[in-house]
C-alpha cells in the first residue's frame, strides 16, 4: 500500500499509532534497509523489520492515547517531503500530556508515498511565554 500523497502516509501513521496498530503502522513504513527511526530517548532503529519491532515494543501493554499532531514546517522536492511536526499525546490512561517534537520524512516510491524516517525527541526547554505588560 502506498499514500497519494505525504499528507494521508502521515495521517495513517498518526492513525496506526493512535490504534496501537502494528499493520497498520506497517503500512505506512518503505520495506527498506534505509528506513530509520527513533523514538524519543531512543538510539537510532535501522530497516523497516527493526522499527517495526520497535513499534510492536512501544504499543505492548499500552492504552490507546489521544494523540494529535501539528505541521510546522515542510520541505520537499519531487522524491521526497521532509515534515517538522509538533506531537500532543495524551496517554491512554489520560493522566499525562506530553508535546514531542518529530520530523518525518517520506519518500515517493512507485505508486505512491511511503514513510521513509521518523524521529521524535521531547523538547529540553518549554517555551515561554512572553512577559503581560
């Protein structure tokens, strides 16, 4: 399977994770040695059998969060859109927030577009907020 265009590949990815959906996650990812991910904390996971099993480690024994995201930037070209996103998860259980800050990357293959790399990462400063005068 592959996405018309990067905006449904993203929208299916943010789906399989809100699902805790392992195939459906599948389908989103390129069967590839080149595909990466890391997870925030994390070290870097190298070909789609390795995320995918990571995927499967992060969706055990988990409540399905509430999960939105928000583009903040997008860079691409023919092959290949690059998006900043802004993640909000709230955990299954409802009792913590968190903003994650990701990039995802995907690629167009032969019939459509496919993810190609996630990395997410918690922001090590809050923004602020600017002074009431």
């Amino acid at each position: 399977m592959s996405f018309r265009d990067p905006a449904s590949a993203e929208a299916a990815f943010y789906a399989a994770f809100g699902a805790l959906d392992v195939e459906m996650m599948r389908g989103v990812w390129m069967d590839s040695p080149e595909v990466s991910c890391i997870h925030p904390g994390g070290g870097l996971l190298q070909g789609t059998a390795e995320v995918l099993r990571s995927w499967t480690e992060v969706f055990r024994d988990s409540q399905p969060p509430r999960i939105t995201h928000r583009l903040l930037q997008s860079s691409s070209d023919q092959k290949l859109v690059v998006h900043t996103v802004e993640e909000m998860v709230n955990s299954g259980s409802g009792q913590r927030d968190v903003t994650i800050l990701a990039t995802n990357i995907y690629v167009h293959v032969d019939d459509g577009w496919r993810m190609l790399a996630h990395h997410a990462s918690l922001p090590l400063v809050e923004r602020r907020q600017p002074p009431l005068h």
